[in-house]
C-alpha cells in the first residue's frame, strides 16, 4: 500500500492578523524561521512520498499563484488539487481521498497540516509512518500531542487505553483548570493530523455524512487542469460547492467507532496565535529590527526597513503591516479573532487584495505617475520626455517615434478617462511638434530625432508607424483634431497598404526584417481605428494580422509564438527562431481575445488561453515576475525581468478572468499576482524601475517614458474589468 502525504493548505489563521490574511494566510508567512511554514512542511513530510509517489496538496484555487512561489526550488513532486471555494477540512479531506482512491485503491493518505511548527521532522516522519501501520487495518489514526502544559488553546483527546488504542473522546477547549485535571487523566492535545486508508475515509463519510461523500466524488470526476498551470494543478469540479460545509472532526471523526489516537511526544505548536508564535520564535521576525530589552517577553513582527522600539513593557505582541499595526497583550492572543473579524480579515478569497491593490495603483496613476508625465515628462517645445530620473529630470537624449506616440495616447486615454490635467493641450501640442519634425513626405514617420528636430534616422520603422497610427486613433477618440488625425491615419495607411509583401504580412526594418512584434502593434491600432471608424479598413486589417499570426507566428505543436522568422514565415535559423518571450505570450494573448470577442471565435480564444499557459512558464515564482526570455523549449532563456511584461501578464488575466466565469477566480488571483510583480517596479514620485536583475535588484537608470503606455493600458483593462469581475466590485479606479 502506498503512503501519500496530503497537506491541508486552506487555514485562514485569523488570529494571526494582521501578518496573516485570506490572500496571504499563515501557512506562507515566515514565522519562526528563514522558510515559511509551508515549505517547511513541504520539506518535514516529502521523504515520505518514496520515489514513484507524489505530495497532494489540497487548497484554495486563489491561492496557485503563492504556492508556485512557495514551491519554487523545492525537489518534490507534488499534485495541487484546488478547491474553488472553501467548505472546511470535511470536503476538502473527502477530496482528496476521492482523488487518491480512483489512482490507487489501496493509497493511505496522511493529512498534515499545512501551518504547524514540529521541529524534530524525523520524529514526525516515524510517527506518520507508525500511525500508516495502524491505518492498513482499517483504522483511523490521529496523532495525539503529549501536553507540556494546560492550555486552553487547543482541543483534547481521551484515549481507551496505552500506546496506540481507540479514541474514547475528542473533546472541546477547556477553560485552564480543567485542562490541568485532564492531563492528569492522561487526556492528549488534538494535533488535527490524520492517517487513514482513501477507501476507508470515503466509506466512514458515505455512512456518516453521504451529502458530502457524493459531492467529493462528482467534484473529483468534474476536476480539470488548471487553465494557468495544466500540468501541474487540478481544479475540482462544481459539484465541490454543493458539499456541506463542515469539519473532518464533525463530519467523521466524533462519530465513527474506527478513530484511534497514537500518542507522540515531539514539541508541537499548531501556532494558532502570537503568543504561540512568540513561544517558538527565535528573536523578531519579518525582516525588522526591534530595539527593546531581550527579557521583556515580548515578541515583535516587522516587515525589512521598519524599527520597533519598546520601552517598559512586557509581555506584548507589536505586529506592524504596511496598512495595519497590531498591540496585544500576549495573555489576550486569543481575542486578536475578534478584531480581525471587524476588519474583514477572514473573508476567503482574494477580491480584498486585488481591489485593495488596483485601487492603491489607481491612485499612483491619478496622483503622481500623470501629473508628472504631463509636465516634467514634457519638453519646452512641447515634445515628450524620452526618459526621467529619480529626480525629475529629463536625460539629454534622441526622440523616439514610438516614445512621441505613445505618450500621446496615454494623455489622451487618460483625459477621455476623467483626468483633469491638462491632458488636450499637451496632446495637441505633442503631435504637432512630432508631425513638423517627424513626417516624410510618403506619409510615414522618421523614427529619431534630435533634440533641435533634426532627423538623426529616417527611417520608417513599421514598429513606428504603427504606434503612429494608435496614437492618431486616442487623437481622434479624444476630439483632438479629429478630421486631421484620420487624414494623417489615412495617408500612412495608404504608404503601408502598399508596402505589403506577397506572401503577406510586412517587412520591418532593421535586423530582424520578419518578425511578429511589429504585427501585433499594427493589429492593436487596427483594433483601435475600428473602434474609431468602423467603416474603415481598419476591421480587414485585424482580421489579416490575426490570421497571419493564428498561421505562422504561433508554433503548432506548442502552441507558442516565437518572434523572428524568414521571409516565408518559417522560424528563423538559430537562437532567434528559438526566441519565446513570455510578455509577448501574454500581449498577444490579450488582443487575440478581444479579436476574438468582436469575431465570436471561441476557438481562438482558446488559443490565447493557451499562449497565457505558455507566459506563465516564464514566472518566476521566486519573485513573483515573468521574465524576458525563454527557449521553444520553454525553459528560461534569460531570466532578467523588464517592467512591461508584468502589465501584460495583468492585462490578458483580468480579460481572461471575464471570459471564462466558470475559471474567474484563478484567473483573478493570477491578476492579482501579476499586479503585485508590477508594484514591485513603481517609485513613489512616479517614475519606475525597469529592469529586474536575477539577483533582485533593480537595474539603477532612469526611469523610461517608454513603459508608461504599458503601465496605462494595464490601468485601462482594470477600469474596464471592474465593470464585470466581483473581484474589482470594491475598487476605486477613477482618475478624477
């Protein structure tokens, strides 16, 4: 009989806020220690797996994007099975033994907890696989905890007898005196792990509760990949809803005649609150510093950069988060419950942390990234700033095509969008400096000048023309010399239109004459033209762009995009035809589905699901980042990380996430993930960081005004999903 470890990951530990919350529970919070108690546990339980086993991980679907992070560098091979919402530990053990039983009728599961602190791992290893004996009789075995004192904390178990025998009584959390008397009754602490045969555990919930029984079994025969990470996670069937929301312990353990207690005798926390923490914690966590005396008792939790200082007091919990600050008394641990329940920190999905975030990133658009663009980023004769530094200053450099428009089309967005800067004048001003010292008599655009307007290249980059022609699409969406940016549209159009290749699609300038990123930026401002002017020719041209890319820039058998190609549209030879870069999977992912949208193609939207699977390959789960580069192996090819992917990643999720309601939650946590990789990258005053080193550090260099088209669509997409996603419901967008 196999032997599974099963670790129960779906604890909201309220009584920790406010380090722990329902998107950021305890289990990932490094609390005693440099590891999280996750992968602590990860690391406790694994050897147990044996070479041909796996671990079964059982946790909420919201919660993928933090346990790839957690699992990252960890050697074990593990199956995340994903609840889409939480209904308590009965359902999610019934699972679970309903998922090992149909791949292994004689599996024995042993359920761990995800957050508890065992220091001796080999201890616990060999009661597990002591209690695994008791198991293969048929028994239910949990493990009872030898107590080191009478605490009021934890509930207690009555065996019948010595050693490993039946279980006489669970019973509840006794007030301190009666806790004192049953240990002398040799009563044991509940440790909440339990080892049992799968075929047992569904069999004791088939006579004791069948309600919930039944809907473990349909969710685990209506269970599908997980449409972020297939290979690697299962998201439980519907059905998983319907399961009556109840305890193991209430469910089965108090009432089957199979429950056996096997006594234990390691040191055991189930760190169920701060004064747990403090009893196990070795010195302050979280990064911070502590000034106060080492003997006061107390125990600090400070995030890297924050001092806490403590002067004649004793005995107190000082928890400090970026957005709540707790003081407790650690005798009064306990009660913290209360309080996180008045602030909603028990709510188990992660809607509060991505409105909460849009809305902080809302604000940073409205309040400093806008109003610094606008006038800093802007030159005296009106152009736009190539780059700012951390103080505000605008670098000597060349303009480029692509910088002039698409600050153009911020600005313009931004002022349709309810901004109150002075976003049309600026707007104005900007294309008229860029058409005087920028346009070719053939109707295209230079791509450099000088700082005096003299042209440095005269090339007509296709890169270029197309962010011309967006910029021209935000002008005339704004009323911004409406008639001259669609006579200005019209005129490269017509220079384009008769630039196409035989075999379709254009060449671009440069190195890489045949390539798909050009494409996708003409396919966006085609998009936006036949939002502008649908009886244009601008619908034709999306439609041609998507196929070329649904035909030849997607790789059939990996359903990637690669990026350089040859002039029949093949890949190209060596390390550029091998090119795949993960913000590209993701861009193209999020306009082929808004195409496909317009077009009722669900086909193609399944196909922009699959290039979004393909992005995230390029996540690093270490820092929570999508880096530049992989191979069409898809393993990393360079793993630094550029700001703009991490606002596509966010984009094509959001989108994703409206399209596909019966996977909305993983979607919006994936969104709610990226959106943290992205906040990583922003500066208080509005400028930003742009290159992300392996090592974590950012590369020191202006911020370039090139990233603010990236930063402001993925503002757009969260305005516009909020209309839509529950997750957003509570999210102030608004940039007025």
């Amino acid at each position: 009989m196999a032997f599974y470890p099963v670790i129960m990951c779906g604890g909201a530990g309220t009584r920790l806020w406010p380090a722990s919350r329902a998107a950021r529970p305890k289990q990932f919070l490094d609390l005693t220690g440099d590891l999280s108690l996750f992968r602590q546990t990860v690391q406790r339980v694994a050897p147990l797996a044996g070479p041909d086993g796996c671990l079964l991980i059982v946790a909420g679907v919201a919660h993928l994007p933090a346990l790839r992070r957690q699992l990252a560098g960890l050697d074990a091979p593990t199956v995340l099975l994903l609840e889409p919402e939480a209904r308590d530990s009965g359902p999610a053990m019934a699972a679970a033994a309903a998922w090992l039983a149909a791949r292994d009728p004689e599996a024995v599961a042993a359920f761990v907890a995800s957050d508890h602190h065992i220091p001796d791992s080999a201890a616990f290893r060999a009661a597990l696989t002591a209690a695994g004996a008791h198991a293969r009789e048929g028994r239910i075995v949990t493990l009872g905890v030898q107590p080191t004192e009478p605490s009021s904390a934890y509930g207690y178990i009555r065996p019948a007898g010595p050693d490993a025998a039946p279980v006489a009584a669970f019973v509840e959390k006794p007030d301190r005196d009666t806790a004192a008397r049953w240990i002398g009754e040799g009563y044991l602490w509940n440790s909440g792990n339990f080892i049992v045969r799968a075929d047992v555990l569904l069999g004791e919930l088939g006579a004791y509760a069948p309600e919930m029984a039944a809907a473990a079994r349909e969710a685990v025969a209506g269970a599908r990949p997980d449409p972020i990470d297939p290979a690697g996670a299962v998201t439980l069937g519907p059905a998983f809803r319907q399961a009556p929301k109840l305890s193991i312990d209430y469910a089965v353990m108090e009432r089957t005649t199979r429950a056996w207690v096997l006594p234990v005798d390691f040191a055991w926390s189930d760190l169920g609150a701060w004064d747990a923490i403090a009893r196990v914690a070795d010195g302050p966590a979280g990064g911070g510093r502590w000034i106060g005396e080492a003997d006061s008792g107390c125990h600090i939790h400070a995030p890297a950069g924050v001092t806490v200082a403590t002067v004649g007091v004793r005995d107190l919990a000082v928890i400090v988060e970026p957005d709540a600050v707790l003081v407790c008394a650690l005798d009064r641990a306990q009660d913290v419950k209360g309080v996180a329940q008045q602030v909603g920190a028990s709510a188990a999905s992660p809607a509060p942390a991505l409105a909460a975030a849009a809305t902080a990133f809302a604000g940073w658009m409205r309040s400093a990234a806008l109003p610094l663009w606008s006038t800093l980023g802007v030159e005296a004769d009106g152009a736009f700033a190539e780059a700012l530094d951390a103080a505000g200053r605008s670098p000597d450099a060349p303009r480029r095509a692509r910088v002039q428009a698409r600050q153009a089309y911020v600005l313009a967005h931004a002022g349709v969008a309810g901004w109150r800067g002075p976003w049309r004048a600026t707007v104005a001003r900007g294309l008229g400096r860029f058409a005087a010292t920028n346009a070719r008599p053939d109707g295209l655009y230079a791509t450099l000048t000088a700082a005096d307007g003299r042209v440095l290249d005269d090339t007509a980059a296709l890169y270029d023309q197309a962010f011309v022609l967006f910029a021209l699409a935000a002008a005339a969406r704004a009323g911004i010399d409406a008639d001259d940016a669609r006579a200005l549209a019209g005129a490269l159009w017509a220079t384009l239109e008769r630039q196409r290749l035989p075999q379709g699609g254009w060449r671009e300038a440069g190195a890489h004459p045949y390539q798909a990123n050009a494409h996708m930026h003409l396919f966006e401002a085609a998009l936006a033209w036949a939002a502008v002017d649908p009886a244009g020719p601008w619908n034709a041209l999306a439609d041609e762009i998507a196929g070329l890319c649904l035909t030849r820039f997607i790789d059939p058998a990996g359903g990637f995009l690669r990026e350089f190609f040859t002039a029949d549209w093949t890949p190209a030879e060596g390390a550029d035809g091998r090119l795949v870069e993960p913000g590209h999977q993701f861009e193209w992912a999020w306009l082929l589905t808004r195409w496909a949208v317009l077009r009722a193609r669900p086909d193609v939207e399944a196909v922009a699901r699959r290039l979004f699977q393909v992005g995230a390959r390029g996540v690093d789960a270490a820092r929570g980042v999508a880096v530049d580069a992989l191979d069409d192996t898809l393993s990393i090819a360079s793993a630094r990380a550029r700001l703009w992917p991490q606002t596509e990643r966010l984009k094509a999720a959001l989108l994703l996430a409206e399209r596909n309601p019966e996977d909305r939650s993983a979607w919006a946590a994936e969104a709610a993930d990226a959106l943290a990789g992205l906040a990583l990258y922003l500066r208080p005053n509005g400028t930003w960081a742009d290159k992300l080193n392996p090592d974590g550090s950012f590369v020191d260099e202006p911020a370039p005004a090139s990233s603010l088209y990236h930063i402001f669509a993925a503002w757009e997409q969260l305005a516009a999903s909020a209309a839509t996603l529950p997750e957003l419901a509570d999210a102030d967008l608004s940039l007025a």
